[in-house]
C-alpha cells in the first residue's frame, strides 16, 4: 500500500465518502446527486453544529435553488463542495473575527 494520507488528503476523503453516502439513497440510485430530502438529511447529520439545517419547507427549496448551480433540481458532488468550501469560508471569518478581539 501507497505512502499515508496526509490531514489534508483524509479531509478530501473524507467528503467524497460523506457525498456518496448520502447521494447513494433510494431517490436517485441512478446519479450520485442529492435530492433535496438527501441534502437536508445530510444537513441535518453532517453539519447539525455548524449550521442548523431549515425544516421550512420553503427555506429548504431557497437553499436547495441556491446551491443547485446548473439548475437540474439535484446537487452534484461539485455543487456540494462549493457548499462546503462556502460554509468553511464563513466559519473561518468567524473564528479570525474572534481571535481579533481577544
């Protein structure tokens, strides 16, 4: 077996095994794509700490159009990735926000 992953390399695992395992549901077994009932259960799973996943209906369908860039009612595994580089984004102006006050 090759060399060990490095932190880095195990955090892209790491999401790729976290899309798959989600975009693998019953709903669209033919795409790796997340449906909105996927992606809110992946919300709702995977990211309940840093974000808390919308139970409105309609403010699952804004977040949902916002993030399915090419429009075809799924979320791809690159429309997932810019989701969670976005949400890292924030949280990282957050943290360098709180570091600035200390």
């Amino acid at each position: 077996m090759g060399a060990p992953l490095t932190e880095l390399e195990n955090c892209m695992k790491t999401m790729m095994l976290i899309f798959h395992k989600y975009a693998s549901g019953d709903e669209n077994q033919s795409k790796l794509t997340l449906s909105n009932n996927e992606l809110k259960k992946l919300l709702n799973e995977e990211l309940k700490t840093f974000m808390k996943a919308p139970t409105d209906p309609a403010a699952m369908k804004t977040l949902m159009d916002q993030m399915d860039i090419n429009g075809d009612k799924e979320v791809d595994f690159q429309e997932f990735i810019v989701m969670v580089s976005s949400i890292t984004i924030l949280c990282n102006e957050y943290l360098v926000s709180c570091l600035k006050k200390k």
